[in-house]
C-alpha cells in the first residue's frame, strides 16, 4: 500500500468521502450543504489527501483579500498520526501564498490537545481565545495564527 499522502483539491464527487470524514471526526460534523459550499463556494477551495484508493484527510481553505482561514481539518481515525494533517497544511501553505494571503487563521477547540499540537508544530501561535464559541459540548475556542512569508 502507498504511503505517502497525495494532497489535490476536491471536486463535488469527493463530498461523501469527505462526509465520512467529517462524521467520524466530529461531535457536530457539517452537513453536506455546508460541504458543498466550501467545495464549491467563491473565495474557498478543499483539499483532500489520498493514501492508495482511500480519501483519508482534508482540509478547507476560505479568503478574502489577503487573509486565510482554515475552516476545517480532519483525518480518518485509522489514518492518523501519520503526518497527513501535516501535509495537508503544508500543501495549503503553498496554495495561500500563490493566492497571495499574508497570513491564515483559525480557531480550535480548548480541549482539542491533539489538533493544538499539529497546527503549534505547523508554525501556528495562539493569539486569543473566544469564550463559549463552540456548542455541542460548549467550550472555547483559542485563535491560531501563521503568517505567511
Ligand atoms: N496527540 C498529540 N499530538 C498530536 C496528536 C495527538 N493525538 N495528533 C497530532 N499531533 C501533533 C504531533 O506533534 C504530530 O507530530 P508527530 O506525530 O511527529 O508527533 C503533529 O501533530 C502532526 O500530526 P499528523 O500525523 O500530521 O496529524 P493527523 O494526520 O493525525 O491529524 C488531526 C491530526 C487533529 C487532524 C486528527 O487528529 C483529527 O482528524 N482529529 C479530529 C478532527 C479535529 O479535531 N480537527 C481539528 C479541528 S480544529
């Protein structure tokens, strides 16, 4: 079986890999609705990493002018730890900086330990926290920041 990831952008025949995803990573995953725009909307793009046959991550990109938000990130459970979270936004470095973004943001849960890992290990800082962001179970949200060179 192949290995290494291979990060592409995503087309409207990806979302139900990508709803798998999304399902078996969060308590309050997006719809398919909410899917379809960042696959499809102005100003957003996805990107998803195959390993072999398997859509096993993704990520999603949305912006304006020059700023970038990563509005959402997720492995398969069995895909994980793998470094493919890791490629994806290092793929979506390079993509922000072809768009010309000067920097990208994001926000993750408090308690999310692993994902503050990889985007802190992806040269990403906590710059603030947003109270009661999240629902479903409520908590916080702490605002991550990379600037772009
Ligand atoms: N515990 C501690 N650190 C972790 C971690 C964990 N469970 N998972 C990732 N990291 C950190 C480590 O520093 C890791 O490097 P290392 O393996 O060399 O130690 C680094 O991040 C890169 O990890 P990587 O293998 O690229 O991440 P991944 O492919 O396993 O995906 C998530 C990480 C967060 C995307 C994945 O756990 C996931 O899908 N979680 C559920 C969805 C989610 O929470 N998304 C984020 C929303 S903001």
């Amino acid at each position: 079986m192949q290995s290494e990831p291979l990060v592409s952008l995503a087309v409207p025949d990806d979302i139900p890999g990508l709803l798998e995803i999304e399902r078996a990573s969060f308590s309050d995953p997006w719809t398919e609705a909410m899917m379809r725009a960042q696959v499809e909307g102005e100003g957003r793009l996805m990107t998803l990493a195959r390993v072999g046959m398997a859509v096993a991550g993704y990520a999603g990109l949305m912006y304006v002018l020059d700023e970038g938000y990563i509005s959402n990130i997720a492995v398969l459970p069995e895909f994980r730890r793998r470094g493919i979270a890791s490629a994806l936004i290092g793929d979506m470095l390079g993509r922000a900086k072809e768009l010309g973004l000067s920097f990208l943001t994001l926000e993750v849960r408090e308690s999310n330990a692993p994902a503050r890992a990889l985007y802190s290990a992806s040269g990403f800082s906590d710059v603030g926290i947003r109270r009661g962001y999240y629902e479903n179970p409520r908590g916080n949200a702490v605002l991550m920041t990379r600037f772009i060179k």
